[in-house]
C-alpha cells in the first residue's frame, strides 16, 4: 500500500532526520498493536501506545504533522464484530490525545481486505475525522445516535433473580449504595454483597445494612481490592449455597487525571487497577457461573474522549470492549457509558463541558433499568444539555460524533466565519476589542462563567483559576473560532487575555494579507509527503512492559 514514502524505525529516527535537514511529513503512519485477549497484553499495548503518543508530542519539528494509527479489525462497527481488548485502550488513549491535540492524531481501523487497504492511501491523506474505520473499501465514520423505538422497563426477576446474589463492586461508594437500594427495592433481590476498599469502614454503611434488612434482604459488606485477583476470588468464593451468586455489578473505579504529556505509569495504575482489572477478574472468576447480569459502569467520557483523561477514556473504553467480547461469548454482559449523575460530582466539570447536564437519582436508576433490559452490550445513558450542544454547534465545536443528537439551521454559520466576517468588516482599530470580547467569552465559557463580564482581561491566567486542562479546551475553542492552528503551548506563552489577542491579531493580520502568517487549511493530496514509521517507543521511566 505505502509506495514511494520515506519508512523510519521509529519517532525518534523520523524526527533526527527532519532536524538534519529533511522536510517534515504532512502525514505519519504507523501500525497499531497487535490484537490479542486478556489484561497482560492490554498493558503491553497501551504502554506502547502511551509512549508513542508522548514521543510525538515532544517533537517540536513535528508539530505540524498528524499521526495516523493503525489497526485491524480492532473496533466493532457492525452486528456480529467484536472489538479487540487492546485496541479498544488504544483507541481510548487516541480519543483523549486528539481531543487535547486536534488535528494531530487520526486512529484507522481496517479490516485487511483488498479493496479496504486500495482506499487507505486516500482516507489517510485526506485526514478529516480523528477516528474512521474501512469494511470493504468502505469508509466509516462514528455517530451516537439517541434510542428512539419504545423500551420495556425489565420486570422484577427478569435481569436480577431476587433468589441470587448481587455483587457490587465500589459498593460503599454513593453509587454502589444507591444501586444496593435498588435491587433490592425494585427486583426483590434478597441478598446483596457490597465488596470495596473500605468496607465496613465506609460511611454510611451501618445505616444501610439495617435499612435494607429491614426489606428483608441479608447485606455482607468486605473490604476487597477488586484489582487484586486473590482478594476478590476469596469474595466470589464465600457466595454460595442457597444464595448464589446471580448477578455482578462493577461500579469501582477512580481518576488520576492530566494531559497525555503528564502520564506516568504511576498514574495510569490507579486508574487501570480497579477498572481493567477488577473487570477481567470478575469476567474471568464468574464465566462458567451462568450470570443473569454483568453490568459495567463506564463513562460518556470513553466514548467521547474527554480531554486530561487519557487514563480514564482507556480504562472506560476496555470495559465497553469486554461487554461485547463478553456477549460474542454467549455471556450476559452490558456496559453502561454513563453521563453525570448528581451525586458523582467528580466528573462535573468534564462532563458538563461535554455537553450532559446532571442527572436525579430517579433519572439515573429508570435509566439503569431501561439500559439492562435493552439487550445490547453498549449503551450510554445520559441527559443532555441540548442547549449546550446548540451553542457548541453555531460555534463550530461540536464534535462530528454528537451531529445527529441536535440540530441547527443550514443557514447557521460557523463561529470561524463569524469572527472572520466581523474582523474583515471592522476597523483594524476595533479589532483589539472584538478579539478580546471573543476570548472573554470563551475564557467564561471554560471556567463556568454565566457572563463574559466575569472575565478580566488583564487579569493573569494563574489568576482566575485556569489549569493545564483548561487551557487545553480554551487553546482548541480559540483554534476553531479563529481557523488558525495554533501551538499546544499558546495559553502558557502568554500572560492573560489581553495578550493571547495581541498574539491572534498578528496571526490573522497575516493571514488576510497573505504574509508569512497565513494558515491555509486544506486537506492533504494524495501525493504530499507521508512517513511511515514503527512503534518503538518506550514508556517513559524505561518501562517497556505490562509488568
């Protein structure tokens, strides 16, 4: 396929010879992982992965190429595929990085037939989306669409025997005892084992061990790391006799969030262990156990690639991955992609950002049981924030996967356009202003403000409580507003607002007069320059393993 391009060993070797002297690629490609089942291998992949994606980062000479991904029949995109454990993290990592980097990253998921790979040259050349796959030479793209046809709420027995045992992993947490209550309340289950860090320990626990015996049901609460194998066969084997276990719940979970460039191996585990680990445990411990549920709590943030979660999206992802590997196996298996529940507020910021409002505890639970009911290994349950995704959209920043959830008239024009047409038609004496009042407006729009007003131009970024993920949206909102493609490092090399638009006002005075700071978009032909080049990157720290 990749005739006539320059091959390297690996980042390093590219970027070497683009620093003695070569030009720069508009496109490099490389070869994902190779496919395979089970938790040592994931690690393996997505170290590698991570470590490439950081190798990329950290070359400047680099900065205006994209990196293209590769992988085959990772992804599951028709009825019947199942999707691959270790693409699915790679793809998670890839969803995050190209949120934080837009335009740097592209993940390619071919299926290896002839006419796939005759259209992959053009698919990769053209860029556009960051995630595409090809069946057949035929181009694919992903949308979430909302579940239109009627949905039957489960009745009682139907997903939960009441005469099994539920397992809730993260179950002294507030959504593990939210969901206690639940099953119990809703499906009559009559014993319930709430297995977590803490255990006993955790507040609120006494309460509700005498609330729901007083419904009958019989509680045993263990204090249990779910990513240690050992410690969570000795629960799944105390579950017996009359009181089988029926029935698994996996709410455990937790953040260690920061932009791709800051992740350490460190970082990654804390999030990996709970939610990677503990989920294959249990797949692996409660296989032949004939479950009735196995339900996953993922995030929406896996499947839209939340920016500074790199971690997280990956974890999420790898549960999703496991619902259907789980399902192709004749296993019951749902993930649950959820949006944001009220009590949860760890997530608010993110998820807000992402267009989903906040969800009741009575929302999210008829949520949980239309989800189980439905019969599909992945759902992502959520309320939006419709408004929201509106503005995003007349601003030109709703990402092409949440087209189809709103939608806008034709005559809407983009935020780019917008700004455009009132610089080209102002005075160069008012254009400090109407930049400024731009960034005031997306600055608010970032920190939660209601009102531009709130924001003070000379007022330093350290000032007004902007973090390094902040700033990542802020730069990305300013790229799509003003159609410049600007550095990673933007927000940092400036003070404040007032010189942010100092900066973007020699960049478009550039670009309207046609001068060394013109930014000309257009895709990339077919026959501009393209790399190819391995993945031998390692994880920072010298790792280069899963263990």
């Amino acid at each position: 396929v990749w005739e006539g391009v320059q091959r390297y060993r690996d980042v390093g070797a590219l970027a070497a010879a683009v620093g003695a002297g070569g030009s720069p690629p508009e496109v490099v490609v490389t070869d994902g992982p190779v496919t395979a089942a089970g938790v040592g291998e994931v690690r393996g992949g997505l170290y590698d992965t991570l470590g490439l994606i950081q190798a990329w980062l950290g070359e400047p000479v680099l900065a205006g190429s994209r990196l293209v991904v590769v992988t085959r029949a990772a992804v599951a995109v028709a009825e019947g595929e199942v999707p691959d454990l270790v693409g699915a993290v790679v793809e998670g990592l890839l969803r995050s990085a190209a949120s934080e980097h837009p335009g740097r990253f592209m993940l390619l998921d071919v299926d290896g037939s002839e006419a796939s790979w005759a259209v992959v040259p053009a698919v990769v050349a053209q860029g556009g989306e960051p995630r595409l796959a090809v069946r057949e030479g035929v181009v694919l793209a992903p949308r979430l669409v909302q579940v239109t046809e009627r949905i039957d709420v489960p009745v009682a027995g139907s997903v939960f025997d009441p005469a099994g045992t539920v397992l809730i992993t993260g179950g002294t947490g507030v959504l593990g005892m939210v969901l206690a209550r639940h099953v119990v309340a809703r499906y009559g289950v009559r014993h319930v084992v709430l297995a977590s860090r803490r255990g006993p320990a955790a507040a609120g626990v006494g309460e509700l061990v005498l609330e729901l015996a007083e419904l009958g049901c019989g509680v045993q609460v263990v204090a249990c790391d779910v990513g240690d194998r050992e410690q969570l066969a000795a629960v799944v084997d105390s579950i017996g006799g009359e009181h089988r276990l029926g029935a698994v719940i996996h709410v455990a979970g937790a953040l260690a969030d920061g932009v791709i460039e800051s992740l350490d191996r460190q970082r990654v585990e804390q999030v990996l262990a709970p939610k990677v680990d503990g989920a294959w445990h249990l797949h692996e411990l409660t296989r032949d156990m004939g479950l009735s549920a196995f339900v996953l709590f993922s995030s929406a943030a896996a499947v839209l690639g939340s920016a500074g979660q790199a971690n997280y999206v990956a974890a999420n992802a790898f549960l999703d991955a496991l619902a259907c590997y789980r399902r192709a196996e004749g296993l019951a298996g749902v993930s649950l992609a959820w949006g944001l529940w009220e009590q949860a507020s760890g997530m608010a910021g993110e998820m807000q950002g992402l267009g989903l409002a906040a969800m009741s505890t009575e929302q999210g639970l008829e949520l949980f049981d239309l989800a189980c009911g439905r019969g599909e290994a992945v759902l992502v349950p959520a309320r939006l924030d419709v408004a929201a995704l509106r503005r995003q959209a007349r601003l030109g920043l709703l990402p092409a996967l949440l087209s189809r959830l709103v939608s806008l008239p034709a005559a809407a024009a983009s935020a780019a356009g917008t700004l455009a047409q009132r610089l080209a038609t102002a005075p160069e004496a008012e254009w400090d202003s109407l930049l400024v009042a731009e960034l005031r407006g997306q600055l608010a729009a970032v920190l939660g403000h209601s009102s531009p007003e709130a924001v003070q131009a000379e007022r330093a970024f350290s000032e007004v409580g902007l973090d390094s993920l902040g700033a990542v949206e802020l730069r990305n909102r300013l790229a799509q507003v003003t159609g410049l493609t600007l550095p990673a490092t933007v927000i940092f090399d400036y003070p404040n607002l007032a010189a942010v638009a100092g900066y973007l006002r020699a960049r478009l005075q550039g670009s309207a007069t046609g001068g060394a700071g013109a930014v000309v978009s257009a895709p990339v032909r077919a026959d501009e320059p393209i790399a190819v080049v391995g993945m031998g990157c390692r994880f920072p720290g010298g790792v280069d393993g899963p263990e």
